[in-house]
C-alpha cells in the first residue's frame, strides 16, 4: 500500500526498528493492551520530513510503514525532528525532552490531527511512545 | 503494622457568605506550617513531609484540602455551578482556615497554584504570615493545553489530566510515588482541574503585585524543579527577580509536585527553605 522507499537512510532504519521493537514490547504489555482496547487508529509520526505510520489494532501494532503516503487516512500525527525523538529516548531524557508536550512546548514537536483521538488515549499513547526508552538501571 | 502520626479532622468556616465544610491534616508541634496542595489534587501530597519526624519536631505542618479536593466536599448546590476557582475566593478561604484554626503567622507553604496564591498572600496579606515558601511558583502562566479538554463528556477528565501532568513529573521520580501523584489527579471531581488551572492560567493580577512584597517583614523563598514544563526554571525566575529580596533555589531533578513525585530529592530543598523562614511567628503588634 505504502511506497517502499528508494533510499533508506541509517536514521530512517533505526526509527522503524525502533518502533518495531515499540510493537515487540507492546505485545509484552497486557497493561497497555488493555488500556488501548479501543484504540484503532493510523497515527503519523514525522521525524526531520520524514513519515512513518503505525497502525494500531486494539491497542496492537500491526504495521509499522515509512511513507510518504497522501492516501494513509492518520488520526492524528507527532511531528519531530531525530535529535529530540533521540533525547526523548534516552533513560532520563534532559528536561524538556522528557515528554511529548515538553518537545511541544520548546518547539521541537508538533502534535496535530484528531486531538480527541489522542486526549482519549493519551496515558496509552505516550506510554507506548515511551516504550523504547533505555530501561532506567541502564542509566543509573 | 504502622500507624502514621498524621491526623485528620474537619472544621466548617464561610466563604463567599456560604460555609464550607474543610478536611484538614496536621502533624508535629511547633511553628505552624500551612501547606497547599496543586491544583487537581490534595493533602496527600504533603504526606511524606508530615511523617518526617525530624521535620515535625519544631514544625506543626497542617494541609487541607481545598473546597471541591479531596475530602472537602464542593459547597451546596454545586451540581449547578461551574467550578471556576478565583484569586479572591482562593484568599478569602485559606484566611478563613488560618483564623478557624487560631494559625499564628504561620509560615505558608503552597505548590503550583498553591504556590501563586501565597505570593498574592505575600503581597495582599503579608502581615498574617511569617514567611512564605512558594514552589513551582512564578507571576503568570498563560495554558500552554486547551483547559476545557479536562472536562467533557466524551473523554475521562481526571484519566486525561493525569496523562498530561505526568509531562511535569521528572524521570528520576521513584516509580511509585509518581503513580501515587497521578492518582489524585485520576481521582480528582469532574471539572476540579479546569476549575483551578482557570485561576491558574487567566489570572495574571499578581505581575505588578510582586515588587510591593515586603521580603524583609515576610521572607519569600521560590524553589523550582527543572523538569516542570508548567512553571519553568526560567518562570521561577522571573518572579524572584520581581520580588526585591526573594531567594530561589532550582532542583535539577525534580518536577512540578516535588514533594509528592520524589520525597527524598525534594526533603533538603524543604528544610533549607524552612531555616530561611523565621524560627518563631513575631507577636502581631
């Protein structure tokens, strides 16, 4: 469905591996799969231009495709750049990256689309964008 | 088995010509420490510093829960009022709790909005306290979220909020005590938050207030974590550098609710702004 991209770069790969292992980890999570039951959505997430969609099923990843798609029906989209989504990834991530509306609110995120979708689901959602942090004993 | 030393009791006072039927919670012996809570939540922020022995030894710290929070109930005929926290409603009922307590100047400790109404105290009531001690407070901070998403009938207000708010908890918060922050904000009364982050984010009164703040009478203390999106560092700032002789220290690893989100991190910050506040009340003239 999605274009299969012509020149992949390092960073786009380690984005889709990383939120390939967000999908693996999710799995794990009964937690989060119980919180995001009602969750099927088609979220954007765009780093430096870059797209990648994740498709959720009931609170699942099923796909996780690198765009650019115009006919890939998103509810809502988190739009970055690669350093901050790398600072946000880190253990303990320095002040301001720490969280989604920290990126927001120092300008290196955007969130837009169905803002309702994403208040719904929102503890699901940024725990789920979380998940490939390093595990905190790392960074201790 | 353990029984804390914190005690609990209720007391009636008025507010805006109606009474108000106030949950309060005190621990220790000493100088009085009044201590209110953030926005959205309640006393049991302040659970971990009413249960330091050492802190109670010299200091009675009392909390209480605002009208609406917590174990106060909202006054009669709220289910057709909208909930909107003001300044002065806000002053008018921490007064009242002083006087219904017989509170001698005490020092007021407050977070967050708790923390900006004791800077409106500092300059509109000075002479009441002993000193103030404001954390994550600053002059004005427009919403940086739609408040409104916090209630609506279509999306859970307090499961929301505490998703949003757990933005201004820092990642060296130990697990458990930043679930048990986002609880009281899961618990939190339909509206409760938008009621407060109104007063929050629309009043901005307290600006040219801040230079008449007496700091020499009163001693102002701002501390500030560094992970609080909502009331930065550089906010924390701004406001001490307002208040002639305000003194501010800055956590570099904490957040918006230090005292509840990481008690031991936020325990010296607190006991140091307890040694800048006078030892004992000086009589009222």
């Amino acid at each position: 469905m999605s274009p299969k991209p012509k020149h992949m770069t390092t960073w786009e790969a380690q984005v889709i591996d990383t939120f390939t292992h967000i999908q693996t980890r999710l799995d794990g999570a009964p937690h989060l799969l119980r919180l995001g039951r009602l969750f099927s959505e088609i979220v954007l997430i765009e780093v430096d231009g870059d797209e990648y969609y994740l498709t959720f099923d009931k609170g699942r990843i099923t796909s996780v495709v690198e765009g650019p798609s115009r006919k890939t029906p998103w509810r809502f989209a988190l739009r970055t750049d690669a350093d901050a989504l790398s600072q946000f990834w880190q253990a303990r991530p320095a002040p301001r990256f720490h969280d989604i509306f920290g990126l927001v609110k120092i300008g290196r995120g955007r969130i837009d689309g169905d803002i309702l979708s994403l208040v719904k689901n929102l503890r699901f959602f940024k725990e789920v964008m979380g998940l490939a942090r390093a595990s905190e004993e790392v960074a201790a | 088995m353990s029984i804390e030393p914190i005690t609990g009791r209720y007391l009636t006072v008025t507010v805006q010509g109606a009474p108000r039927r106030i949950y309060f919670e005190e621990a220790g012996n000493g100088r009085p420490v009044l201590c209110l809570h953030t926005a959205g939540a309640d006393t049991r922020q302040w659970r971990h510093l009413m249960n330091d022995a050492e802190i109670t030894a010299s200091n009675r710290l009392i909390a209480f829960d605002m009208p609406w929070h917590g174990k106060s109930l909202p006054p009669e005929g709220f289910e057709t009022e909208e909930y909107l926290l003001t300044t002065e409603a806000y002053i008018e009922t921490v007064l009242a709790v002083i006087d219904g307590l017989g509170l001698d100047r005490p020092v007021l400790a407050g977070c967050s909005m708790g923390g900006r109404i004791a800077l409106q105290l500092a300059a509109l009531h000075g002479h009441t306290f002993s000193g103030f001690i404001a954390i994550e407070a600053s002059d004005f901070q427009p919403a940086w979220y739609d408040i409104d998403w916090f209630h609506r009938p279509d999306a859970h207000g307090g499961e929301m909020g505490a998703a949003l708010v757990s933005a201004n908890i820092s990642p060296f918060a130990p697990n458990a005590e930043r679930w048990n922050t986002l609880w009281m904000f899961m618990q939190s009364g339909p509206g409760v938050f938008r009621g407060d982050l109104s007063f929050y984010t629309k009043d901005d009164s307290l600006i040219p207030r801040l230079p008449t703040i007496d700091t020499r009478k009163t001693p102002v203390h701002i501390i500030v974590g560094a992970y609080d999106l909502t009331c930065t560092p550089e906010d924390a700032k701004r406001t001490a550098d307002a208040i002639p002789g305000a003194t501010l220290a800055v956590m570099d690893e904490l957040g918006h609710f230090p005292m509840s989100e990481h008690p031991d991190g936020f325990r010296p910050f607190f006991v140091d702004a307890l040694d800048r506040m006078p030892l004992q009340a000086a009589k009222a003239a």
